[in-house]
C-alpha cells in the first residue's frame, strides 16, 4: 500500500497504481441517465478521477466522510435539493444517488426523466 512520509496513505498513488493495472479492455460503462451523469461528473470532480463507474463504491474509491460533505453540497446545489449526508452513506453508488435524487425532484423539474 504507497504511503505519504507522514505514513497515510497516498491517495493519488493508488489511483495511479489502479489506472495502471486496469486492463485496456475494462472500459468503463457510460452513465446510463442524465442524472447518474450528473452525479458522477461531481463525484469526478470531488475525488479527482477522470471517470467513475455508476456501480463503483463511493468510499472504495476514495471517497471519505470529508468528501461526501462535498459531493453532497454539490448534490444539493445542482439538483435544488435536500440531501441527507446519511442517503450517501447508504447509497454509496452513483445508480443508488440517481435513484433517490430522481425521487426528491419534483415532476416538473426540468431534469426529471422520463421512464
């Protein structure tokens, strides 16, 4: 496991590690709604990857308690939304997040999608 001088662990090098080991063929799925888009754009953002999986676990990737605050402030703030801290701890995928966002929007928003 790489490590920081301080002995955390490095975040960066094991993103770079992952990147590196991943086979060529294991492309990622494209998000399957404009919402998991949406949502996985911000959690790109927040975690500093290029891309992220809809079924990818938020905290196996780098995701932590001071990363979620984030991603839920920018949850909240692109969708026009309340966002309990708690809904991203027991949805910790981007499919899961889509779900529950797609419920708190009201129908007329003009990101609802239809089914």
């Amino acid at each position: 496991m790489p490590a920081t001088p301080l002995g955390k662990t490095d975040r960066a090098a094991l993103r770079a590690l992952a990147a590196q080991t991943r086979p060529p063929s294991a492309e990622l799925p494209l998000q399957a709604t404009r919402i998991e888009s949406e949502i996985a754009a911000i959690w790109a953002h927040v975690l500093e990857r290029s891309e992220i999986d809809a079924n990818e676990n938020f905290f196996e990737i780098g995701g932590d308690s001071l990363t979620v605050m984030r991603v839920a402030r920018a949850i909240q703030r692109r969708f026009e939304i309340e966002l309990p801290l708690a809904v991203l701890f027991e949805r910790p995928t981007v499919t899961a997040i889509a779900a529950y966002v797609r419920q708190a929007l009201p129908p007329s928003h003009p990101r609802v999608e239809s089914p």
